[in-house]
C-alpha cells in the first residue's frame, strides 16, 4: 500500500528502526532501573506487548480509556501515571484494578 492510500489516523513505522531503539534501551538500563514504556504516544497494545518482552515491567497511561485499551489489549501491568476525577472514572479504574 502506498502511503498516500493509508485512511488516518494510522499508526505508522519503520519497523527497523522500532526494534533497535526497543533494543538499545533494553541494553543500556539492565539491573540499574526497571523500566516502565509510557503509551501516550504510540496508544497501542502490540507495541507494549513488545515493550515488555524487550524488559519492560508494564506500560503508563495518561487516562483511564488509555489503561482500558492497553488491558483490552492484552497488557497485564498498567499504571494511571496522571489524576483521575470523578466518580464514574473512579468507578472504572477500580475496575480495571480487578482485571489486571
């Protein structure tokens, strides 16, 4: 497919590139911190998935709809690095804390 043709939004990378930057910071951190991926950017299970296969201990979410998707998704070790207000997201996030 040409990228012209690719509907957004789409996720888009060079798949080379992705996994020697997932590389080198796996080789540049072992023992000395655990590393915790943030998916504000990417917002997508599989690069988590890969995230943490690489070594990273789970992912942060900025929302609890971020954390959502990232649990959906398969993701097992989620953190809400942000505030959450209000009842109804409270009540959500309390949930997702029974699942993963």
């Amino acid at each position: 497919m040409r990228l012209d043709e690719v509907d957004t939004p789409a996720l888009i990378l060079e798949l080379d590139a992705f996994e020697t930057n997932i590389g080198r910071l796996a080789a540049a951190v072992p023992g000395r911190v655990r590393v915790r991926a943030h998916a504000k950017t990417h917002k997508c299970p599989e690069i988590g998935k890969r995230q943490i296969a690489a070594g990273a201990v789970g992912l942060c979410c900025q929302k609890v709809s971020e954390a959502e998707a990232m649990v959906e998704g398969g993701i097992g070790d989620v953190l809400v690095s942000n505030e959450v207000v209000g009842a109804a997201k409270l009540d959500r996030l309390a949930a997702l804390a029974r699942r993963a």
